[in-house]
C-alpha cells in the first residue's frame, strides 16, 4: 500500500470493553479521504491482528459459488473486449490452420504411398485391369486396397507435387505458430491489466471499509489476500484463460475434421468426452475445497509470520522461540498436508485422460488400419485420422488437467471477492466547511463497538475554541474512543458530534481530518528519508518550514548525529532510531501540518523526562490558539490544561482544572495519589493552609 493510505490502516485497534486505539499515527490535514470510519455488520467484533491459531480456514471450508465467482472472474475482463476479439479472432485462425495441416499433410501421403504402389504395378495398363488381374489370382485383399487408392499403374512418386504440399503445411504452420504467439502477447497484456485494476479496486475498497472490519481481519491474512491469492489469480488466467480457448476451439475444429473423413471413426473417438467429463466433475467435487484451505492455511501462515516478524524483540525477551518455532510447524505442517491433497486428487485427471488417449489411439490404428487394407479409406486420411485423434484427445488431457489451476485461481478469487464485497463505511456529503475555529460540541453521545455493549452513552460535553482539554482515566475507559469519534474513525450509535456548530457528517472526512492533527503513542513512520517523514505533513511545505519544525520538536538536536543527517532512510519499523527519537518525528510532522485542531494520545510517551519537559514547551506553542485534545496517563503532563475530563466506563465523572479536581478528592484525586503519593501529601498541605 502506499505510504498515506496504509497509515490509516496500520495501527487500528479496538475492544469492545476498552479503548479504540486511533487507526491512524496522522498527522494532519494532508491525509487522504474515506480512509477508515464506520460501523460495520452488528456482529462485527474486533479482534486482535496476526494468526492466532484459530484463525485460518478450516479443512472444511467450501468454494461457495464455483461458477458464479468463475464468471464473475471472466467479467473483470470486459473493459478490454476490443481487444478481446482480436485475440479470439489470432486463436480461431490459429486453431484453424493447426487443424487444416493434418489433411494437407495427409495428401502428401497419399501422393508418395500411391507412387509407390504405382511403380510396382505394370505399365501401360489401367487400374481396373491391375485390379482384376489381381483378383483373377486371389489376392483380393491387395486388389481392394489399389481400388481405393488414386494410383497409375508403372508411375512412380511425384516428389514435385509431395513438395508442393509440405510448402502448404510448412506456410500454414508457420502462420498458426505467429497468430499463437500475437495472440498470447495480446492475452498476456490483458490479464496484467486486469490485474493491475483488481489491486487497484482492493486497495481503494480497503480505504472505503469501516475500521470495525479492518480490526476483525489477522493482518497477515488480509495481506495475503491482497498479494499472494491477486497474484494467484493472475497466474491462473493467464495459463488458462488462453488454454481453455485454443483447446475448446480445437476440439471443435477437430470433430469438424474428422467427421469429413470417417463419421465412424468419429464416433469411437468421441467416447473420451463424457470419460472427461465423468472424471473432471468427480475430481472437481474433491479437490475444490482442498484449494480454499490451503490458501486460507497460507493466508494464515502469513498472519503468524508477520506477527513473530513484528514482535520479533518480545519474542526473544520471554524466550518464546521454541514455542513460535512448533506454532510456526504445526500451522506449515497442515498447509504442506492440505497443498499436497489439493495437488494430488487434482493431479489424478492428467494420467486417467492419457490413458484414455492412449485406448483410443489403439483403436483408431486398428480399425484405421483394416479399412484401408479394404480399400474404404487412404492411408493419407488414415494418417490424417490418427493425428486428430491425438490432437482431439490432447486437447482434452490439456482441459481436465487445467481443473486445479482453475479451482485454484477461483479460491483465491473468492477470498479476494470477499475483501470487494465488504461492507462499506457510510456515504458521506461533501458540503463546503468553512475556516475552523474550533469549538467542538457532543450531544448525547452513545457508542459502542459491539452491539449491545455500549463504550459511551449520552455523553454531552462542549469545549471553547483554543481551549486544552486533557483526558485523563483508567485503561479502557474510553479515552482515545472519544477523540476517535471526533475523527469518524468509527461512526456514532447515536448522538451528534458538532464543530464551529456543525455536524461533522455534515462534510466529507477528507475536510474534517484536514483540520485536525494527530499524533499516537504508536509513531508511525513509512520507508524513507527523515525529511520525506516529516513532510508529510504537509507536502508543500519548503525546505526552510520543514527545519523550523525539526529544531521546534527537537529532531534537529539527534538528526546531526546520524551518518546522512536528514536524508538518513529509516524503514518502517524506523530501524536507526530509538522509539523516543520516533515519536519526535511524528510529533514535527503535526507540528509543520499546523493544524486548527490537534489530538495528542500520550504523544511523549516514549521520549526521556529532560526532551518531555522541552517538548511540553513546544506543544505549548503548537497548542495556542488551537482547540487541543490531549490523552495522558502521566498526570504531571497535564497540569496546565484549561479542561480535566476524569473518564470512568465510557462516561465523564469529573471535570475541572487541576486545583480544583484535587479539592473535590474524587476519582481524579485518587489518579493524582497513585501517581504521586508524596506530592500530593504536600498539595494536601498546601490546600489545608489556603482552607
């Protein structure tokens, strides 16, 4: 994914009890629209990403609608139906003079076995008196074949005429091996687009979901489906889209062929088909469900490896590599068990149909060979006749054997339609806003991220433009929810959320995140330089506001210190810099958006206590005359905030200023205590003498 979209994608977290972690490490108004939001199907429970062990799809697990997703497949190729034709047109005519040369070819034959009949006949006589003569002496059975044979008596082969002929099947050769290679050029070309569009379409519909789904789908799984089933898919068409074509149109061009020469022999030939269609159907109804699960299995190997490659440090800290090792086994272990099923009862169709082949050419041989021998066929069409039947039967072999690649191809469609098929967040207006101000209002706020497990309920509350509100309480309490909710990260069960007076649903989500910056305790940071990071921010930013930002946040202070200063390339793990050194970065991202409105959740987390102390100062600049949201669990960062918003179950149970929260002795005082138990012994000091 690109590097603005998949921020948006990266780090949500949800918990019906808890928190929402914020989808997105974002920072600011550059940010792409209809990235994440809304409620999803009631049921819809979010879940931890990575491939636990109950995840996957199970060995059970069925293609839902084969044909219907295998048409729905062939329908993504629509939009290139010009080209379409042209490619249908190279294979008929391919097809058909790979189909002419046998009978051509099978003149040459008869051109230089008559000859050589002929110049063992007498001269000078004609072929019905070789003919009875032959049989006035009772060799009938030779007297029968010269009668079906166009043959001169004394005349030897005419090597012009057989060279004439191989020119013919030489040129028609020729011309089919061109038309075959222009028209897998043009097939080639078109199935690449169609899946360059498809990751495409997947990459837009995952910036269209609701953030519930992209919570409830392993990360590695969803990766998957993006990248390993497309790519499937892609591969599938191509060698079978193109087969399925030649071979239909062959068989066809075949019968045509050799119903001219025998309808009997025809007949005996056409006994392979329903054989073909007996097996494929048996092979299909066992092997189509073996192929869902071993793409679920690897959707879920995937999930696993992601998930120890992540968290690859805590592994190593609790000495969990045994355990991620047999976890790693077991899960490698059944996709090896189930690929192997797939690919051996879908293997079982190419040796039946050969052996099938292999009857029939017996037969075609033996009986071909006894009506020439009476006379009633030529060898050339004989030789003719064999050939199609191997080209009748091949075809055939070439179909059956295509069932796996096609049953895989449509598995991994069907996981790939699943992701298309999601439902989407709501649809959003897109009414002109006007320059914020910042006030922001709830009414009557209820969320929830499960049904019937409300988070929030009828929460009201209004905070004045430039005004700092902190949001302090428990872990789970609902704290990133709430400013979560200000994003339309998630939609509201019910309620309205209004700034400047009005609704935030009232405009597209592009031009509220516009006006909002956000920095997360997670740092975001995607693949390059620490100038491309912070910039971020805002594109168009110069080189000169892209330092001021760095020395404002202190990034200047570390950055001289790295081998390439600002044009340093961090990954997105940000490999090279420490965790603090991370969120700095992020933190002048948001500082060079300048945004109207700012979130803070635990933004200096992950910085020492000296760069926390200079970072307050610069957020206290940053913060002016901006409406600022700022989540914290150390309360000593928060001192200086205009609102305290004490949250408890979803819901506010104090609000105040610092002072006077601690004078209430309530739920923010008993936070203030287990924090600083000697500081607020001698606050209570302090208050005890002003009382």
């Amino acid at each position: 994914m690109s590097a603005d979209r998949a921020e948006d994608t990266s780090e949500g977290r949800a918990g019906p009890a808890g928190e929402g972690r914020g989808a997105t490490e974002s920072m600011s108004g550059t940010r792409n629209d209809n990235k994440t939001a809304d409620p999803g199907p009631a049921d819809a429970k979010p879940v931890r990403r990575g491939g636990g062990p109950a995840m996957g799809v199970g060995m059970g697990e069925k293609s839902k609608d084969f044909w219907g997703s295998a048409k729905r497949l062939l329908g993504r190729l629509a939009p290139h139906r010009a080209t379409l034709i042209v490619i249908l047109v190279l294979t008929v005519a391919s097809v058909a003079l790979n189909v002419i040369g046998p009978k051509v070819l099978g003149q040459a034959v008869d051109k230089i076995y008559s000859g050589a009949v002929g110049a063992q006949l007498p001269a000078g006589q004609t072929k019905q008196a070789v003919v009875d003569a032959l049989r006035a002496r009772g060799d009938d059975t030779f007297a029968d074949m010269v009668s079906g044979m166009t043959v001169t008596p004394g005349v030897g082969i005419d090597f012009g005429a057989v060279g004439r002929i191989l020119l013919i099947v030489l040129v028609l050769y020729l011309c089919a091996g061109l038309f075959q290679f222009l028209q897998a050029r043009l097939l080639n070309r078109v199935v690449q687009r169609t899946m360059n569009t498809l990751r495409k379409d997947v990459e837009d519909k995952i910036n269209r979901v609701p953030l519930r789904y992209l919570d409830g789908q392993p990360r590695g799984e969803l990766l998957s489906r993006v990248t390993n089933d497309i790519d499937n898919i892609g591969q599938s068409m191509q060698q079978t889209v193109s087969q399925l074509l030649v071979n239909g149109l062959t068989v066809i061009g075949v019968i045509v062929m050799m119903l001219t020469i025998s309808w009997w022999l025809t007949l005996i030939a056409m006994i392979a088909i329903p054989i073909v269609l007996v097996v494929t159907k048996q092979v299909m109804a066992r092997s189509q469900k073996l192929f869902i699960a071993q793409w679920g299995h690897t959707g879920r190997l995937n999930g696993q490896i992601e998930e120890t490659f992540t968290g690859h440090e805590l592994v190593k800290v609790f000495g969990r590599q045994q355990e991620v090792d047999a976890r790693f086994d077991e899960t490698n272990e059944q996709l090896t068990n189930v690929s192997w099923r797939a690919q051996f009862v879908s293997g079982l169709v190419m040796p039946i149909m050969m052996f099938v082949g292999n009857l029939q050419y017996v037969v075609v041989c033996v009986i071909g060979g006894l009506q020439v021998a009476n006379g009633s066929m030529t060898l050339g069409n004989v030789t003719a006749f064999v050939q199609y039947s191997r080209q009748f039967t091949q075809p055939l072999t070439q179909l059956a054997s295509m069932v796996n690649l096609m049953q895989s191809g449509v598995a991994s469609a069907e996981r790939v339609f699943e992701v298309l098929d999601a439902p989407e967040q709501v649809p959003e207006r897109d009414e002109p806003m006007a320059p914020t101000k910042g006030a922001v209002e709830f009414d009557r706020v209820s969320f929830g991220y499960d049904a019937g497990h409300p988070l929030i309920e009828d929460l009201s509350l209004r905070v004045e433009p430039g005004q700092t509100v902190a949001i302090v309480g428990p872990t789970g309490a609902g704290k990133t929810t709430l400013v979560n909710l200000i994003m339309r990260f998630y939609e509201l069960d019910s309620g309205r959320i209004l700034i400047d007076g009005r609704d935030i649903t009232d405009v597209s989500r592009r031009q509220l995140r516009s006006r909002i910056g956000m920095v997360l305790q997670d740092a975001w940071l995607f693949h390059g330089t620490i100038r491309e990071n912070i910039a971020y921010g805002r594109l168009d930013a110069t080189e000169d506001e892209i330092m001021a930002a760095a020395r404002a946040t202190f990034v200047d202070r570390f950055v001289h210190s790295l081998p390439d200063g600002y044009d340093t390339v961090i990954d997105e793990e940000g490999s090279g810099v420490s965790a603090g050194e991370r969120q700095l970065i992020t933190i002048a991202r948001a500082f060079l958006a300048d945004p109207a409105m700012l979130i803070l959740d635990e933004a200096t987390s992950s910085v020492d206590t000296r760069t926390e102390v200079m970072l307050q100062e610069a957020m206290a600049a940053l913060r002016s005359d901006r409406t600022s949201f700022v989540i914290a669990h150390r309360l000593s960062t928060i001192r200086d905030a205009d609102t305290i918003l004490v949250m408890e179950d979803g819901r506010i149970v104090e609000q105040g200023n610092h002072e006077d929260l601690l004078r209430a002795r309530g739920a923010y005082y008993r936070l203030y205590m287990s924090q600083f138990e000697g500081a607020v012994a001698g606050e209570d000091e302090e208050l005890a003498v002003g009382q």
